[in-house]
C-alpha cells in the first residue's frame, strides 16, 4: 500500500494484470505517452487505442496489449462524476473506449497533451487529477444520489440488499434501481457483483495462495465454489489459472504456485499430489 492509501502492485512483462482489462465501475481517463496500445475480446480483434482514451465501467475482460514500452498515467472517476468531467452519462460508456476528443473537442484534447507532455511522472499525475476535479466541479456534474449510494454499496463490500437501499431511499425498488443504473451504468446488483470482484482481486493479489480458501466469507461470498464461479465469469478462468504469467514459452506443468501471485516461480516439476492442491482455486 502506497503513501495515499491506495494498492500499488509493480507487474512483470507477463503478469496477467498488465495484459488484461478487468471489470470495473469507475470511468478511466488514459493518457499514453509511449507505443500504441491495442485491446479487444480476443488477440485476432483487437484494435489500437487512441493516445487519450476515456474507459467506461467494465463490465467484460478484454486482452490488453501494451507494447515493450509503457508511458501513460490515468485517473479514475467515480461513474457518478462522468456527466461533469465528460458531458456524458455512464450509461453511454459501459464497456466502451472513446477517444477523449469526442467529448471534449479536438483543442481542449491537445491542450491536455500538451500540458502533459513535458512533466515528469507525479507531476503528470497530479495535473491529470486537477484537470477533471476542476472539470467536474464547474459543472457540478457530480449525481448526489448516485454517489452517495454507490459509495454505500462499495464500504458495505457489496453486502447489501437492493431492498435495504430502497428503504434508505424513500422509494421502492424499482424507482431505486433505475436511478442507480442512470447515474451508473449498471444495475444496482450488477454493480454489487463488479465491487465485491475488484475487492477479491486485491485480497487474491495480497494472500498466499494456500490462503485463498479462506478469502471467500472475508470478501462476501458464500464459499469457494461461489467465488471461483464469479471469478471465472469476470475474468475469463479461475484464479490459479488467470495469475499465471502469460509466457507463451512458458511450461505450466512446472509452475509453482505458493505465495502471493506475484511470487510464482517456474521450477521443477512438483508431485502430482501437491500439484493438485495447488490448482485447486
């Protein structure tokens, strides 16, 4: 954990976290100062991204690949701060990657780059973060209800019920739900489910493997078995599976899973047995 709070992971070339874009709820402003990126469902259809690129919430893992250089800082907006920053909805970005001069018109894109451009890394950061703060408090795009009530949803980890929301509300559950997904993009379980993964990802991120067992009731599933199926269908195969590195030379029958993912290491083979176990997740 970095000085501000925050999760910061230093990846390989072929962690899987470099390679992939993970469901999300938040709306990502990258600025990519090196090679070109390119993503899509798969390898054979993905296409290059344009240098400054918003994100929409996620709700789908797609390929990522990002050259053999990589320059780019971004920031994260909550889906209810999108209407200020972006002069759209959420709603209109799930799951998509718009060039950023779509929204905001070709010389207020240039003028970011520019601006940018000879700064050093947190000095970048910072300018980038400034940038929509100011954005989206002129136009005071923030949806209150839509904040309030997805920061609920995410301090809660997910537990809680759509009912329990509507009560809190004053109306019923219908009237919650479609102002949630206005001010959101998803629906409010949608929403719940997407949260509760980001927080699994980061408890998988900082555990030892044969501790992973146990992370299921810490992070809001029922079992094992219930949060390997979400898992599988977020991002696209189970966990022992999805945090191998992607090296296309790489054997699996010799990878050693224990410790955290980041900590696996290609070694000699282990006895079945063992293996087993290791790939149980």
């Amino acid at each position: 954990m970095n000085g501000d709070g925050n999760y910061e992971y230093w990846l390989e070339r072929s962690d899987p976290l470099v390679n992939t874009i993970l469901p999300g709820t938040g709306v990502s402003l990258v600025v990519n100062f090196g090679e070109r990126w390119a993503a899509g469902r798969s390898l054979a259809t993905s296409a290059m991204l344009p240098r400054l690129a918003v994100f929409g919430p996620v709700t789908q893992a797609r390929i990522l690949r990002v050259g053999t250089q990589v320059q780019a800082v971004g920031a994260v907006l909550l889906p209810p701060q999108t209407l200020g920053a972006f002069g759209v909805p959420p709603s209109q970005l799930v799951d998509q990657i718009v060039l950023l001069e779509d929204l905001w018109g070709r010389s207020n894109r240039e003028r970011l780059f520019e601006s940018l451009s000879p700064l050093q890394l947190r000095q970048r950061l910072s300018t980038l973060g400034r940038t929509l703060v100011v954005r989206t408090e002129r136009l005071d795009g923030c949806d209150h209800f839509g904040h309030i009530a997805s920061r609920f949803i995410t301090v809660r980890q997910a537990r809680v019920s759509i009912e329990e929301m509507a009560n809190r509300y004053g109306v019923n559950r219908q009237q919650f739900a479609r102002k949630f997904s206005a001010a959101t993009g998803m629906t409010p379980k949608l929403f719940a489910r997407v949260t509760r993964f980001q927080t699994l990802v980061q408890a998988l991120l900082s555990s030892e493997v044969s501790e992973w067992a146990s992370v299921a009731p810490d992070v809001g599933y029922y079992d094992q078995a219930h949060m390997i199926n979400d898992f599988r269908e977020f991002a696209g195969s189970a966990p022992t599976v999805f945090f191998q590195p992607h090296d296309e030379t790489a054997d699996t029958r010799t990878l050693q899973l224990r410790g955290r993912p980041s900590e696996w290491r290609r070694s000699e083979p282990e006895p079945d047995s063992e293996r087993r176990v290791a790939r149980k997740f």
